[in-house]
C-alpha cells in the first residue's frame, strides 16, 4: 500500500473512531411528560452545557413494555423522566440506586420519599403532584358537587342543556384507588398485598352502582373523557394535575377545580407521587455519571422548576421555586396546589406491578357481573400473589 493511500485508510479511521466517541458521549434520555414544554428544557441543557443529548418521547401506556424490550436488546437509554411507580420494575431494568446526598437542591422528605420503592430510592424527584381532582366546567355548574347524590341531583338541568354529567376513565385502576381509599382499604400495606378486604368489596360496589346508574359517560377512554370536558359535552371530569394546563387552554377562566366527590359521607383519598429522572441498568454508575449528575442538579435547580411551573403548570419539587408557585398561583392552579395536601403516597415497590394487573382482573369481573364484590376481591389477592410468585421464581431460577 503506498503510504498516501496508507495516510488516507489511517485518517479515515480516526474520524470515524471520533464519530464513535462522540456517539457514544451523547446522552439519550426518554420522558413521558409535557412533549414540548419539556423537550424545549432538554434542548437548553443540551445547548448551554455543551452536551449532545437525544431526548425521544414515549407515551406512558408504552413505557414499560418499550424499556424492558430495549433491556433484552441492550439499548436502553441513559435516563428515563416517568412516573416514580415505574421504579417498581427495579429488579428487571436495574435502575441505578440514588443517593440524596448528591442532589443539594432542597427537596422535602415528604417528596424524596415518593421515589422509595422497596426501601430504596431508584429516581431523582423533578416534579411533584400526579394527583386526581374532580375538573368542572363553570359555565355549565354554578357549585361544584360535594358528593355523588348531589351530582346525580344535577343531572336533569344538565341534560335539559344537552349536556351530560360527567366522564372519566372509569376502567383504569389509577381512577378506582381514590374510592378505595375513601372506604379505608389500600393496596398494600408494609410491603403486603391487600386487596381481599371488605373495604374492596364495599368500593367495587359502590363503583359499580355509579356505572349502574348511569352517571359516568358510557365506554369513555382516558383521551374521550379529556375531549368531551374540552367541548363542553360533560360538566365534569376526573383528570390529574398533569392536564390542567390543557383544559385552561380550552375553558380559560370557566375552568374550575374541586376534591372529587365523597361517596356516602366518606372523602376520596386521590395518591400523591412524583416524576423522577431515572437510570436505567446502572447507568448512573458507568462511564456517563458526571454528566448524568449534571442533568439532574439543573432539572432540580430554582431557576428550572420555575420553569415548570411557569411553563408547564407543573408543581416544582425544590422548596424556593414551590414556595414561589404557592404564593403566585391563582384560580384552578391555586386549588390543584391545595388539593395536594390531602393525598396519600402510591405505593411504589415492586409488588404493585402485579397489583395493578390483578386489581384490573378483578375489576372487570366484578363489573360484568361474574363475581360479588367479596369474590372480586378474593380474586385479586389470588392472582396478585401468584403473579408475585411466580416472578419470584424467574428471578431466583439460574439461566441455561
């Protein structure tokens, strides 16, 4: 080979083991939230610390069947922005262990602690809230129900107006937890399953009896329920403060925000969690964790949750940019900060993957009338624990 030719091969090769590098330097995060408002923060990041980022957004439903396909494939990212339940699955996408202690921003315990699952922390906490308020449209409802019997004493001058009372996501078990906690039951309880309790049965039938009679708009999904409040085709919804946002957007000054209606004298107990900067199999700990610390002190820096705040309505996790959001807040964003203080924590250890699951089985049985209430909640203990044992069993089992 002449050495021309020889110098040529040598320089291509550098260039393309520079392009390697810098591929591999890239930080590739996925968020669940806010598409824009969001992707904008990651682009300025991107831009003023001088680190190339690749941020994809992923709808929630198809997060945690997209993560563990990448992880067989071994094309996870280097970070993840989701809902903290999702760090349940610990054990199968090997989300790096966090430590406060390298996060100075000051965030309460009261939020680090909605990022524990299992007694440990597996995400950073960037905003705080995910919690169900009752949405209400003020043009159509001059007071906002206190309790069920009064939305159903609504509903003739509702429909003399063409417009129907209420809707949705009747189906989804995030929506039936609230009813379940107003009975005084719970999922799970130090880390144990508890589903088969006469608190379940008694807030499956009283569930139930509302789709009986017919105050929730019939077979309404998540995004039907969203665009008939928006329209103006319901007075109500059920919606987190995630949405909040939207409906202003759409209602302006006629939207209102109120606790979600009591159910025989008993108050809803919607959950409180948080979206967390993850790190998926133990990204933290491997070769990008300078810069993977650097995302995470901006995110959770003052300057950046104002953003959140300002930009998105979201409910920042830093004190100075919460106080500030409290102080300034205003008509519904007012109320959503409120509404905030009577809320639970989700459960996030690992068992509730396979609660959700469970609770949704039963759920849907007890609703098409093949199992009482009592059987319905027998059922979901049965399946939830089988489903824990037998993942127990795949985690233990040695490979071939």
């Amino acid at each position: 080979m002449k050495p021309t030719i020889a110098r040529c091969f040598f320089a291509i090769a550098v260039l393309l083991s520079a392009a390697v590098t810098r591929a591999d330097d890239d930080l590739t995060i996925i968020y669940t939230y806010a598409k824009d408002s969001l992707g904008a923060i990651l682009t300025e990041f991107s831009k003023g610390e001088s680190i190339p980022l690749k941020a994809e957004f992923k709808e929630q439903n198809e997060l945690k069947s997209s993560i563990m396909g990448m992880m067989e494939q071994g094309t996870t990212p280097d970070a993840i922005i989701m809902p903290a339940d999702h760090t349940g699955l610990h054990s199968f996408i090997r989300y790096s262990e966090i430590n406060p202690a390298d996060f100075p921003a000051r965030v309460p315990p009261r939020v680090w602690a909605s990022t524990y699952s299992d007694g440990k922390s597996y995400g950073v906490p960037l905003i705080q809230g995910n919690h169900l308020m009752l949405f209400y449209n003020k043009k159509l409802v001059a007071e906002p129900a206190a309790d069920w019997e009064a939305m159903f004493a609504q509903r003739p001058a509702l429909m003399a107006k063409g417009v129907a009372s209420i809707a949705w996501s009747f189906d989804e078990m995030y929506w039936f937890l609230p009813f379940l906690g107003a009975y005084g039951g719970w999922p799970l309880n130090d880390g144990k399953v508890q589903l088969n309790t006469p608190e379940m049965a008694a807030a499956l039938d009283f569930y139930k009896q509302l789709r009986s009679r017919e105050l929730p708009y019939p077979g309404c999904s998540y995004q039907c329920a969203v665009d008939l409040f928006k329209t103006g085709a319901v007075a109500y919804t059920i919606n987190g403060d995630w949405i909040g946002k939207a409906f202003y957007e759409a209602l302006g000054d006629d939207l209102g925000v109120s606790a979600i209606p009591a159910a025989e004298g008993r108050h809803m107990v919607p959950t409180f969690s948080s979206y967390v900067l993850s790190f998926p199999n133990q990204s933290l700990n491997g070769p990008k964790r300078a810069r993977l610390l650097k995302l995470a002190n901006y995110l959770q820096s003052t300057a950046v949750q104002k953003q959140f705040w300002l930009a998105m309505g979201a409910i920042p996790v830093e004190q100075a940019a919460f106080e500030q959001a409290q102080q300034n807040a205003r008509g519904y964003l007012k109320k959503t900060i409120e509404l905030m203080a009577n809320t639970k924590p989700l459960p996030a250890d690992k068992e509730m993957t396979f609660i959700w699951d469970a609770m949704g089985k039963g759920f849907l049985r007890h609703r098409e009338g093949a199992l009482n209430g009592p059987a319905a909640a027998k059922y979901m203990q049965q399946l939830a624990e089988r489903h824990i044992r037998n993942a127990q069993r795949m985690m233990t089992t040695p490979g071939p």
